[in-house]
C-alpha cells in the first residue's frame, strides 16, 4: 500500500468514500446533517484540491484508492485571548467499509504526522461528532487527545 497526495482524476473515487461519511452522519446526527449527498457537497471536492492551503491524501492499495484524508492548513492571528495558532487540521477522513480494521487509517496517520513535521507544523487538529465512537477509539489508539468538548441540551 502507498500513503501519497491524491491526483485529480481520483476525486470521483474520493467522492465515494466521502458519501460513506456523510451517510454516517446523516444516520447518527439526523438534526444537523442533509440527507442525500448533494452535486454542491460533490462539487466540492474539486475546490478542495484546487485550494492552496488544502491536500487531499489516499490510501492506494493495489491501485484502488481505500482511504483519503483532507488536511487543511490553519492560521489563527493572535488575539487579545489567545496566542497565535498555526497548526494542519484534518477536515475529513475515512476509510473505505470494506477495509476496516487493516491499518490503512494508522498510515494515513503516519504519512500525515511525517507531512506536517517536515512542513514546520508542531500540532494536528480534528473535530468529531460524539455519536461515533467508532472513530473516537481509532483517533486515540492513534494518539489524539480530546482537548475542547462541545455540548448540547434539546429544550
Ligand atoms: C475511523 C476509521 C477511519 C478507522 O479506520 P481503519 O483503517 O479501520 O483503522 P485502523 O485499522 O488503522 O485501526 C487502528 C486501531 O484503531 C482502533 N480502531 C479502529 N477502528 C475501530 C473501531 N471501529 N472500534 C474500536 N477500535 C477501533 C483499534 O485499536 C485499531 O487497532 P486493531 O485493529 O489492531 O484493534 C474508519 O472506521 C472509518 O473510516 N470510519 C467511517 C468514517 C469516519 O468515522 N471518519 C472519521 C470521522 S469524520
């Protein structure tokens, strides 16, 4: 398997994987996501790869693209609150269903720790929804630490 930047004939393929998650979403936090995977949220993985400040990452396993990762460079000024943040987050990620549990999500997460080392970036960012515990245990058996929680009470 080879852990590289995506080309851009593969965003069709990446679209693929992107409704996985959107469909996991749409399921587990129906109050907040769109069902359907809309031509604009399809669309949108063509600005994505043209964005300067964005890189798509795949999992290419016999030339089947299995897993991406978008990383989204982030540069937050500093403020009267808070220092200065400048720091990669990764904006979506997934591994294709029918390869789970082989590893493809750990190298994605090693190519991604190597990319931003030798970028100059000392810090990863994600954000999660909390009905997907699956995802919770994978990002810290990867090492991620919850740092900031978001709550909510329906009234
Ligand atoms: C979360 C996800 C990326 C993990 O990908 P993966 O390639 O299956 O993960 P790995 O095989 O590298 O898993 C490494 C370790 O993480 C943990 N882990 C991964 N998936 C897990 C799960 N479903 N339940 C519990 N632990 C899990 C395990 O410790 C695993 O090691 P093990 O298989 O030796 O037990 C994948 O399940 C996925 O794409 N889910 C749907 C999309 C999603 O939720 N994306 C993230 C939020 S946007």
């Amino acid at each position: 398997m080879v852990i590289r930047f995506a080309k851009e004939d593969e965003l069709e393929r990446i679209n693929v994987l992107r409704k996985q998650v959107n469909d996991l979403h749409v399921e587990g936090k129906p109050d907040v996501f769109k069902p359907g995977f809309n031509e604009e949220l399809q669309n949108y993985v063509y600005y994505i790869f043209k964005d300067p400040e964005q890189k798509i990452v795949v999992a290419d396993k016999d030339g089947e693209i299995c897993g991406f990762a978008i990383l989204h460079h982030i540069y937050k000024p500093e403020n009267p609150f808070m220092k200065v943040r400048d720091f990669l987050d990764i904006d979506e990620f997934c591994v294709d269903e029918k390869h789970r549990r082989e590893g493809i999500a750990t190298a994605l997460v090693e190519f991604i720790k190597n990319f931003a080392k030798e970028q100059g970036y000392h810090r990863l960012e994600l954000n999660m929804w909390e009905f997907n515990q699956d995802a919770l245990a994978f990002y810290e058996a990867a090492g991620f630490e919850t740092f900031r929680r978001y709550m909510e009470m329906f009234i």
